[in-house]
C-alpha cells in the first residue's frame, strides 16, 4: 500500500506543474505565439484587402524590402528611436530626483500625500491622458496658449509646425511614464545602506560624491531595469501620437507604430504592415536587451 501511495504521490508531483501551468500556456500560445507566426506568413504574402483573395500570393521578402526602402517608414525609425532616447532620459533623470526627494522625508509627514499626487498620471489610460493634454494644446481655446500669450509671446500651434507637435508627444509621455520610473527609484533607493552613506559622509564625500559613487553603483541593476522597460514602451508610443498630431505636420511626428497601422488598415496592404510590424519587434528587442545590457555591465566593463 505504501509503495502504491508512493508512486500515485510521485506521478502527481510529475503531472501537477504540468496541469496548473498549462492554461496559462494555452492562453500565451493562442494570443501571443501563433499571432506572431501568423503575421510572418502573412508578410510574406502580397495582402492587400482591396484586392480580391485569389490575388494573394506568396513574394518573399519583398514586403521588407519595400518597408526598409521606404521613406516614411525610415523617418518613423529616426524619430521613434530619437523620441524614445529623449524621453526615457527625461523621465529617469525627473524620477531620479523625486525619489530622492522622497526618500529624503523632505515632505515630512506628507511624504504618502505627495506620492499619492505623483502617481496620478499612472491612474489614467494612455488614450485619456492624451485627449486631455490635446485639449490644454489647442491653438485658439487651449490653456497652454493662453499663458504663452498672457506672458506676451506668440500662440504656438502644437501640431501645426514641427518642432512643437515633437515637443508635446515628449512632454505627454513624460508627464505619464515618470511616475513609474520614480516608484522603482524610491525602492531602489531603500536598499543602499544607511551605514554606507554615512561613512561616505565622513570621509568627506559628501551627498553628490556617495550618490555617485555609492547609490549609482548599487541601484545600477534598478536603472538598467527601469530604462529597458521604458524604451520598449516608448518605442510603442502609439496613443499620444494619434490623439496629438495623427503623424502631422505632414508625416513627421509619424511612429513605427502609426505607420505600421496606416500601411496594414488605412492602406490596405497587410502583407506589407506585417512586415513592418516584425522589423518594428526585432528593433525593439535589439535596442531594449542592448541598452539593458549597456547599463547593467556599464560602459567601461563592454
């Protein structure tokens, strides 16, 4: 009877990992893997939606030399890459600052209130936030534009004109992705040891010396951490785009994103859309695991 127990024992700790863990891979599978698969055959096909199905045929890689040679596809890349240096930077340095703010108690007893405050823009979906900040940018109506003029300088038209519509789309995604870069920060920051701080302190380091050479160094994991996760949602940056300017003026503030969707649905060319969307995957992951890698081993170490 035991040695029965034992083996139905053995056979359930066997199955066990393997029952529980297979939704969840069913579900990946199904909404994640054959999606992918999926649209590499499909960029492989000459797909367009306003051609009939019989005109479908297999071509190769043609749809990715067509999106590699193409001009709006390759501003999209020099601007999306652009944007996302720019504010991911933004948003660490601003999130490094207020975790240090808050880690100092330099708030007091308020410290919670305050980082109830910061954390509102993470409360509000990304289309929100952008409809509204759409709405402090109108040219004529717009609060932004109104204090530009009370001030005694021109109206700027935020999508109209180039510069302007970049800089709103780099202020929105700040404004929204900083908060989350403050909260890993702070709790980065609860683990540097008092202990080493104060000893700096008394060599003589002072607070800028141990925060460089001391919690930089220690929290580098954090960082590398932190910054991955914010270039790969910011080289997604989709909704602020479209809620903003739509890619205007012109096509310059257009995304890999926008212009993946444009080419696949506006255009009808899904062969094509398919492939774009797959050299936009393998950008992302090339970028993010190199800047990861960068940060984690830090410059002198590659």
């Amino acid at each position: 009877m035991r040695t029965e127990r034992s083996t139905v024992g053995a056979r359930l700790d066997r199955w066990a990992p393997i029952v529980f863990t297979a939704p969840t891979v069913l579900v990946i599978l199904a909404l994640m893997v054959f999606p992918f698969f999926y649209s590499i055959y499909l960029s492989m096909l000459k797909y367009k939606l306003t051609l009939p199905a019989a005109s479908r045929r297999f071509i190769g890689f043609d749809n990715y030399r067509y999106m590699l040679n193409n001009d709006s596809f390759l501003h999209a890349i020099a601007w999306t890459f652009t944007f996302a240096v720019i504010a991911v930077a933004v948003q660490v340095t601003l999130g490094m600052i207020m975790a240090l703010v808050l880690n100092s108690k330099a708030f007091g007893n308020r410290t919670a209130v305050f980082k109830s405050l910061f954390i509102m823009p993470l409360m509000l979906a990304p289309i929100v936030s952008a409809k509204i900040w759409s709405l402090l940018f109108q040219v004529i109506y717009g609060p932004i534009n109104y204090v530009i003029s009370a001030l005694g300088f021109d109206k700027v038209s935020w999508s109209g004109e180039t510069l302007p519509a970049k800089i709103s789309i780099i202020l929105v995604d700040v404004w929204q992705a900083t908060p989350f870069c403050m909260l890993i920060l702070l709790a980065a920051l609860k683990t540097v040891p008092k202990e080493l701080s104060e000893a700096a302190a008394i060599d003589g380091a002072g607070r800028v010396g141990s925060f460089f050479k001391i919690t930089i160094p220690m929290i580098r994991n954090f960082i590398a951490l932190v910054v991955s996760i914010r270039i790969m949602d910011a080289l997604r940056v989709f909704d602020s785009v479209v809620a903003l300017t739509n890619g205007a003026p012109g096509e310059t503030t257009e995304t890999l994103a926008t212009v993946t969707y444009k080419t696949a649905f506006r255009y009808a060319d899904i062969g094509a859309g398919s492939a774009g969307s797959i050299l936009y995957f393998l950008l992302i992951v090339v970028f993010s695991l190199l800047a990861f890698v960068f940060l984690r081993r830090g410059p002198n170490s590659i």
